[in-house]
C-alpha cells in the first residue's frame, strides 16, 4: 500500500469511527453515570495513562521503534541516503523552518510540542473532573463531543497547509489532545459504560495516528517539492524511518 492509500484508509477508518461514537452518542438510551469507583477512575486512568505515553512520544517519538528494531542493515542503508542534521525532529532546512520551535537555543518539533503541552492539559482537566465529580447535561455533554470532533477536523486541515506560523502548529496540536478530553468526558456523561469509554479512548488513538500519517504524507510531498537534493523525507519512506 503507498502512501497516499494509507492515509486515505486511515482518513476513511477515522469518519467511520466518528460516525459510529456520533450514532452510539445520539441512539443509546442514557444510563446512570459511570460510578466512580471502578468506573469513571478507571476510564480516566486509561486515558491518562495514554497522556503520559503521549508526552514519551513528544519526547522521542521514534522510541518504541528504536527499542524493537532489530535490523541494522537498514540503519546503515538510510545513513548514506539521509544525509541532513536534524533539529527539533526535522530535517534543517528552510522547507521544514515553521515546523520548529525556537525558544532559547533549544529546537523544538513544533507538532510535538504541541502535543505535549496537550497532554499535560488533558491529564490536569482529567484529574479535576475526576476530583471535582463534575456531571454534564447531555446538551452540554452533545457540545462536548462535537467540538471535539470539529477540532479533530481543523487540526487535519491545518496539518497539510504549506505556510503557516509554528506557533499556530503547536497550538492546533495542543487542541487535538484536548479534543481528545472532550470526547472522552461526553461519552463518558452520555453512554456511562466502560467500554464505551475504552472504545473511545482507542479511537483518540486512531485520530492521533491518523494525524501522524497525514504530516509524514505532507512532509513527503514538501520534501519532494523542495528544489535541494537531499531528499531526506523521501528517504525516510524508502528505508523505513
């Protein structure tokens, strides 16, 4: 499968996804509300127990992969093949400079540090609504999950613009984290059951990925574009990175 198919079956699985928690959302009668004990702690520990993973991501996103490979040829064959210094997780290069962060001789990623302050949020505003034992109307908890989702929206369409401020990047990745928040307080208000919580929480994570691929998608078509020779993003794709 290329690439352009990939993120378009990942585009297709996350609507389907969104239509299914809207249906679920509008179609299942109400029940009482999670108890807190197991119920909305244990959604709420799930959720930031993804946060926290998300912030190791932000960190260094290629850990995991890192840590399973085992192929070291690959390594060698994209070494000759890349051959940019990378800063703030892109390639140093005019094409990628709003996709960095600069802030006292440190290179942010601009998307990652968005993310991260995302998670941070989200584990706070989670905690206080755990603490708090705060209870939404459904209105209030419909509103909840559509914002969510228009945020998701935008934040896709602000991934594949080809100018824009780094800053607007970190702030549009700060809110798809949040949205995340959102969607997952509303159902838990609406539906109160576990696995409807667990299904939400899985297809925040399916929006994440689906974001993931949709910026190396985007970063493969700025790196073919661009008039220098390096090539690196391209490289990536070919050699696995």
């Amino acid at each position: 499968m290329n690439q352009t198919k990939q993120v378009l079956f990942y585009l297709a699985s996350s609507v389907i996804g969104a239509a299914l928690l809207v249906g679920l959302a509008f179609q299942t009668p109400a029940s009482h509300p999670l108890s807190m004990f197991p119920g909305t702690i244990g959604i709420a520990g799930v959720f930031i127990l993804c946060c926290i993973f998300g912030i190791s991501f932000s960190l260094r996103p290629n850990w995991v992969r890192l840590f399973i490979r085992k192929k070291e040829e690959t390594t060698a064959n994209r070494s000759q093949a890349v051959q940019r210094l990378f800063h703030g997780h892109h390639p140093d290069c005019e094409t990628f400079e709003n996709h960095r962060w600069m802030s006292q001789n440190k290179t942010w990623c601009a998307g990652c540090l968005g993310l991260l302050i995302g998670c941070l949020l989200s584990i706070i505003l989670m905690i206080l609504y755990v603490v708090v034992s705060l209870h939404l109307s459904p209105m209030i908890s419909r509103l909840f999950l559509f914002l969510g989702l228009v945020i998701i929206a935008l934040v896709y369409l602000e991934i594949i613009q080809k100018r824009h401020h780094a800053s607007i990047h970190v702030l549009s990745n700060g809110m798809l984290v949040l949205s995340f928040f959102f969607i997952t307080v509303s159902i838990i208000e609406l539906l109160g059951k576990v696995e409807y919580g667990l299904y939400t929480i899985l297809l925040c994570m399916l929006w994440l990925d689906t974001r993931v691929q949709l910026s190396r998608w985007h970063h493969n078509r700025l790196c073919r574009s661009c008039p220098q020779l390096c090539k690196t993003y391209v490289a990536m794709i070919i050699y696995g990175r």
